[in-house]
C-alpha cells in the first residue's frame, strides 16, 4: 500500500508541474498579446492625432494640408519621453517613430514585448545592436483620410 501512496503523489506532482508550466506560457503569451493591441491602440490615436494636424490651419498650430514638420510635440500623444528632434516618443507599451513628407505619415512601432526591445535610449534612436527587426515591428500608413496598419505575420 505505501508504494500505491508514493506512486500517487509522484503522479499528482507531475501533473501539478505540467499543468504550472501550461499556466506560465498561457499567461505570458496573453500578456505580449494585450502589449501588442496597446501598441495598435497607441498608433491608431497617433493616426488620429496627425490628422488632426494635417487639417488644421497653420496661424493654430497645424500642418495647413500637409503632413511636412510634424513631430510628437504637435499632437497629443502621453509619452514618457520624446527625443529632442521629436520624431521619436516612447511610452511603457513601446518605443514609435513617425517620418512625414507631404501627404504620408509613417508610424513605426517597436513592442515592449518584443524581446530586442531595449527601454530608454530616447535621445538617440537606440535600437538593438543589428538594427530594427522588421518582422517585429508595426508599421501604420497614414494619409490625410486613411490609415493602414502592416502587422508581420506571426509563427
């Protein structure tokens, strides 16, 4: 009867330390998920932001129909940190970029999930040490009606 109890609570201990690993990787995956569609949320505002922008006449502090000048200090975006030429703005979901001619706007995200993401380095356009991996970036178009997101695939 004792090796029964041995061979039960080996099995209960097995089952338990699966089922914890199971929980460990469900929860890690959801949490990089929920980062992912902060960042989408954070772009979609920036999107909305820079149009704003766009419309506005010059003499309030608009682009008067162009996206041309245009940095993070224009528009209303909560960061923790921009750096000094304004094109690049961080927050704790991720690190965005916007480059602008006339009538396009690029918006580059870098994820806090990802796991090149390097936190700070706000003053210099710090990325990791190959440069940007674009399989983990999001990149929104936007124009002076439209936004368009490219989100890489997923493995």
């Amino acid at each position: 009867m004792g090796q029964q109890q041995l061979l039960l609570i080996i099995l209960v201990t097995i089952t338990v330390g699966i089922a914890t690993v199971i929980a460990i990787t469900t929860f890690s995956s959801a949490a990089d998920s929920a980062n992912r569609d902060a960042v989408r949320q954070d772009m979609a505002n920036i999107a909305s932001s820079t149009q704003g922008y766009y419309m506005k006449p010059s003499f309030l502090g608009g682009g008067e129909k162009t996206f041309d000048g245009i940095s993070f200090k224009d528009i209303s975006f909560p960061s923790d940190g921009i750096n000094s030429a304004g094109n690049v703005a961080q927050n704790q979901n991720g690190r965005y970029e916007i480059e602008a001619n006339d009538q396009i706007l690029t918006i580059t995200a870098h994820s806090a999930s990802d796991p090149t993401y390097k936190p700070g380095g706000i003053i210099s356009r710090v990325l990791d040490d190959a440069g940007s991996n674009a399989s983990t970036q999001i990149v929104g178009i936007v124009g002076p009606y439209t936004y368009r997101l490219r989100v890489p695939t997923e493995d």
